[in-house]
C-alpha cells in the first residue's frame, strides 16, 4: 500500500501534465490561497471553461507573472497618446 505522502506526490506531478485543471488543483497549481487566485484571475482575467476547468495555459500566466490585462492595456493607451502627439 502506497503511503499518503506518496499519493499527494503522484498527484502533483500529475497536474503538471494536465492541459485542463478543476479550481482545487488550479491553486495547488498556482500555489495561492483560494482568495489569492480570484484576485490573480481577475486581474490577468482569467476564467473558467464551459466545464468548470481552467486552462493551463492561462494559469501559466499567473505563475510566470506575466503581463496583467490591465497593464497591457494601460501600454495601448499611451502608446496610442505616443503617437497622437507625436513624442
């Protein structure tokens, strides 16, 4: 019979492999408490599938700390300042 500490570890290295998580392995994932990641996935804007699942991809935004929407928006816009008046 496998140990505890055995099992949580196969679990761990098997959501690193999964394109899809459900939210528990999602902050697992992440490594963030539960308020920690709405907030992270409300600034990068991140939500969930159809399904209830996210994606891997986008939640590699988080761990990466990647560019937020909100921060790349405020780069179109000055950018967009930028080249109205010519600077």
């Amino acid at each position: 019979m496998m140990k505890r500490d055995d099992v949580v570890m196969i679990r761990a290295i098997a959501i690193c492999f999964k394109p899809f998580l459900k939210p528990e392995e999602a902050l697992i994932y992440c490594n963030l408490s539960r308020t920690q990641f709405a907030l992270k996935c409300e600034e990068f804007g991140i939500l969930k599938t159809g399904g209830g699942y996210y994606k891997k991809e986008d939640l590699d935004l988080i761990c990466t700390g990647g560019s937020s929407l909100s921060q790349l928006k405020v780069n179109e816009v000055i950018t967009a300042v930028k080249n109205r008046k010519g600077f």
